[in-house]
C-alpha cells in the first residue's frame, strides 16, 4: 500500500465536510420515505438510477477491453462493501431500531477506522488519534442524549443495533481499501471511472439483496411500493447526492487525508442530521448542538495534528 498524506487542508476539510452533510440528508429522506418502499428495494434503486446517470461519463469501464474486468475481484469488493452493504443495512437497522440507537452505534465509525487500520493495514494508531476518537464520540453523545445523559440509560439495543454495527464495519474496510492505489491509472485517476468501477459489482449485491427482501428472507412483511412524486423525489436525491457527489468527495478526501482522519468527519452526520431535522420539522436548535459540533471538530483537529 504506498504512503498516504494525512494533512488536512481546508481544501480536503471542505472534501470531507461534503459527504456527511449529504448522508445526513439521505438518513433524513429515508426514514420520510420508510412506509413508501422496501429499505433494501430502496438501495438497490437508488444505485441503479445513480449507474444511468454515471454512464455518459463513464461508460468506457463497460467496455470488454477496460481495465476494470482485469481487476474484478478488487473492485467487486469495494462494490459490496460500499454500494450494496453500507447503505442497505441502514436502511434495514430504521426498520427495527431508532434513530437514536442507529446514531449511537455509527458513532463508533472513529473506532472501527483505526482497528481496521491497525490489525489489517499495518498502521501505528497515535495517542492523538485515540484521544481525538474519544472527543468525537463524545460529541456524537451530547447529541443523542440531548445534553441529558440519564437519557443514555433508556437505550437498548435491538437487532437494528447489529445491522449498523456491521455496516460501520463495512464501511471502514471500504474506506482502508480506498487508500489503496494498485489500481490501473485509468480507473484511479477518473473518479467517474472508479465509482463506475464499483458500481457495476454493487449494483449485483444490491440486486441479489432486493430480491431476497422480496422473496421475505429480511422478514419485512409489508413489502410494497408507494409509487408518487414524494417517493421520486427522494430517489432522485438520493441517488445524485448521497450516491454520486458523496462518492466523489468522500473517495477523493480520503485519499489526500488517510482512513484515520477522515473517519472522524463520519461523526458529524448526527449534528447534520440533527440541523436538517430542524429545518424539515420546525424544531430550533439548542445549545447542546453547539458543544457537540465542538467536540466533534475538536475530536478531527486533534487527531489530524503530528
């Protein structure tokens, strides 16, 4: 794995500043749109109408003689651990635990970065960065209990729980092997290109996990789809923000900063979650919203520093 520069720039801030704002928003949108279609349904076609809207940019990695088919097992990888798990087993842990939950237990995304990184990717994880994991996850602990940490002891954790703790895992794996440059120039240096990489494997393991929603192995019962203007609209957010230009800043952050340090702007997904909410629903922020965005930023400013 070669060398990865871990500065952090306010250009790169700004790059990994993007993708939480926007999954903040998809958290948002899907549990708006939790009765209109099957979460896993839902992933599947977001990545589809994401793959179309990609194709005019990227459609050489189809082609038989594309480097992509050379290297099928790399990017078959990314595919499922990026594009058909990460999202689908969010979608699925909405339908059986609460926001509050899924929040507390993605939080640990800081964590899971430098084990991963530790125990697979040979990196020597720093007292900075473990101190800096600590604020973060303290922020993200403001937000939850809303400044009220008795409210913590009410959480308990359902099978909804497991899901975001294994995608949290997938995630961080996702982003360890974004790190990786063996790819060829081709693919690595157009980021439609590589996301189009991904994608055409995703999109089977996103497929392969709808159709096993709809044959009932998730045990969703209520399987069906609310076809409306609503519903389109959110798809069509989805798959441009979260999907496209999410993609596109989280991948190109992370491979300026390192899987260590932008783990951390993972973190801010609640507070961001936690504004739009605000602005959807009408509901003011507080000040406890303000000293967990410290926390959190001063979780990524400490662990970033050498």
């Amino acid at each position: 794995m070669s060398a990865v520069p871990h500065t952090l720039t306010p250009r790169n801030a700004a790059l990994l500043l993007i993708p939480p704002l926007l999954w903040a928003g998809n958290a948002v949108v899907g549990r708006m749109i939790a009765d209109l279609i099957p979460p896993l349904t839902l992933n599947f076609i977001r990545w589809a109408l994401a793959f179309v809207l990609l194709l005019p940019l990227a459609h050489r990695m189809l082609r038989r003689t594309s480097p992509l088919w050379a290297h099928w097992k790399h990017y078959a990888v990314l595919g499922l651990l990026g594009v058909g798990c990460y999202n689908s087993l969010l979608y699925l842990a909405l339908q059986t635990s609460t926001p509050i939950n899924v929040t507390l237990v993605g939080s640990s995304m800081p964590v899971f970065m430098l084990l991963v990184g530790a125990l697979f990717f040979k990196q020597t994880v720093r007292k900075r960065q473990m101190a800096g994991a600590l604020l973060s996850i303290l922020g993200v602990l403001v937000v939850l209990c809303r400044g009220d940490w008795q409210a913590l002891a009410n959480v308990h954790l359902v099978v909804g729980d497991v899901f975001v703790l294994i995608a949290t895992a997938c995630w961080s794996w996702y982003s360890w092997l974004l790190a990786r440059t063996q790819e060829p120039t081709e693919a690595r240096s157009n980021w439609a290109n590589f996301l189009m990489s991904q994608m055409v494997f995703g999109l089977f393991w996103s497929a392969a996990f709808s159709g096993a929603e709809w044959s009932g192995f998730t045990g969703l019962s209520d399987r069906h789809i609310s076809l409306g203007w609503p519903l389109v609209a959110a798809l069509v957010y989805v798959a441009v923000g979260p999907s496209l230009l999410a993609y596109r800043c989280w991948g190109l952050g992370v491979q300026r900063v390192g899987p260590n340090i932008a783990g951390f702007f993972v973190n801010l997904i609640p507070v961001f979650t936690a504004t739009l909410s605000a602005l959807v629903l009408g509901e003011m922020p507080q000040v406890y919203h303000a000293a967990a965005f410290a926390l959190i930023i001063g979780g990524i400013v400490v662990s970033s520093r050498k």
